[in-house]
C-alpha cells in the first residue's frame, strides 16, 4: 500500500486507486469459484490460483478431486506449500495443533461454541490473542458436513474498511484507537487461563505491511471503547454483517471442501448433525501467524 490506511487523510488519491481496484477484482472475478486441487498437497496451477483468488479477495474455495485424501497431513502440507508454517496452538487444538472441529459432549471443547451445534457470530480468528500470536491465515477444511446447516459466510476485512470508511472515514480512525477493543480475561473454575486483551480492530500489519482486522460481534464477554464514535462505528458494523451486503459471500462445503483466507471476517450458521456418522460434521481447522505467500 502506498497509503497509510489508518489515516483517512493520508494520500487520499492513492486510498482511491487501491479502492477501485478491490471493488473490481469483484467485478472481474467470481469469488464463489471452487478451486479444485488434484493431487494430496496441491499441484503448482491450483497453488496459484489460491493465491490469487487470495491476492483478490483474501480467501479461496477449494475442492479435492478426491474428497477421501483430506486428512490433517494434507492440511498440514496444503499450507506449507502456501508459506503457512507457524500453527496457532490453543486450548481446544489437538496435539498437532490443528483443530477437529465438531460437536463435543464432555471435556473443555464443551465450553466454547465452535464444538457445538450452535451459529457463530461474525469475527476474525484470534481476535482474543495477544500481538505476538497474531493469526493472519487460516485453513478450514471439510471431511464431513452437517445433516443440515452448517453454511459458512464471508467478508473480506479490506471489503469491510471500504465500506465503513465510506460511510464516515471517523469510523476508521475510532477503530485504530489502541483501546477500541477489549476481551476481557478467560476465566475457567476460578482461574485465569488468559488475561484481558485490549487492541485496535484495524491495524497495518508491521510482518507484511497488510491491513489486519481484529473484531467480533459478540454482545457477551467483549468490551468496546465508550465514546459515542466507537459505539456509532460498531452500529455500522453490524449493519454491513448481513446476508444483503453484495460482498457477503455464502458457501456450504460438502466433504474435501475447504476455505483458504487471510483471516477475514466470518461465521456459520447453525447446524443439525444426523444418526449416521457420516451426517456428523466434522471441520479441521488451522490458524497460522503467517499470510498465505502471494
């Protein structure tokens, strides 16, 4: 970027040359296209269109062309080959730090809303984080969907700055305050497991130079600055998380279907798992602190 994007009134002909070119990449480019992926860890023509869609739109569809080789070694090695090498490890992640993502009945994964049935509401990955674990990538890869439900949507966070700084660029700047945003500490049986986190929701990313976006729209446990500025820019916020948002995308993935991104904003709906294994969803999911290499 050759504009500082944390500063509406930096370089205002440059922020409208960058502008225009991420509204026409939507015009150009269908960015509900499932790339499909050959080989088990993906072969050169399809890691390039990965990156492209990911250069566009900051996220990919992808489907394997045999839906049974998705196990976490392709994940694992889907990523690599996309210069995604630092896992996130986190409370709820298996040993290899990749999470099996899927309805739980005992044990901690019981506690957090990703292991059951329940909608997630919008939010980037990590938003909970500290700065030096910052996620900006993340696989989610499909082995088995839902009976029902279970629908992905997507918006892309560079999408989302546009059109908040379009509606009033002092949203912007309430965003990038050091203290917009505070997730109070995770508390389990008395103990603290992780301190508060306070932060901006935008951010230009100091490992790449890229615009980062911290955020959640949960009304429970998260604390927004109190200035009317920043309630007014969380209002807006949630305006454009809905389904008649032209860039809001909406995907359900069948079994070897997955979603590549640069941590955008997402969330999933509710779902209803059946009798038979095989109608029991069942998602992995890997966060990383690195960018899918463009």
């Amino acid at each position: 970027m050759d504009f500082n994007p944390l500063d509406p009134d930096d370089n205002v002909s440059a922020y409208g040359r960058w502008r225009e070119q991420r509204l026409a990449a939507y015009e150009a480019h269908n960015p509900i296209h499932c790339t499909e992926i050959r080989s088990d860890c993906g072969d050169g023509a399809a890691l390039q269109q990965i990156r492209s869609a990911c250069g566009r739109f900051n996220f990919c569809l992808y489907r394997l062309a045999q839906p049974s080789r998705g196990d976490k070694g392709f994940v694992r090695q889907l990523g690599l080959r996309l210069g995604l090498r630092r896992l996130d490890g986190n409370l709820c992640s298996d040993e290899d730090n990749i999470s099996s993502i899927e309805v739980t009945h005992s044990g901690r994964r019981t506690g957090y809303i990703p292991y059951t049935p329940k909608p997630l509401t919008w939010h980037t990955d990590g938003y909970y984080n500290k700065a030096s674990q910052t996620i900006r990538a993340m696989v989610l890869h499909c082995v088995r969907p839902a009976a029902s439900g279970g629908e992905n949507l997507l918006l892309d966070h560079e999408i989302a700055y546009i059109q908040l700084r379009d509606e009033n660029p002092d949203y912007i700047r309430a965003f990038c305050q050091a203290d917009a945003l505070t997730i109070p500490p995770n508390m389990e049986k008395g103990e603290e497991i992780r301190p508060a986190q306070s932060g901006p929701v935008f951010s230009v990313d100091p490992v790449n130079g890229h615009l980062h976006m911290r955020f959640s729209a949960r009304t429970r446990n998260i604390e927004w600055k109190n200035d009317s500025l920043t309630a007014e820019a969380v209002a807006c916020m949630r305006q454009l998380l809905n389904e008649n948002n032209p860039y809001v995308i909406t995907y359900r993935m069948g079994a070897g279907e997955g979603i590549i991104a640069n941590n955008v904003l997402h969330n999933r709906r509710g779902f209803e798992d059946g009798q038979a294994e095989a109608e029991k969803r069942l998602l992995y999911r890997a966060r990383y602190y690195d960018r899918v290499a463009e």
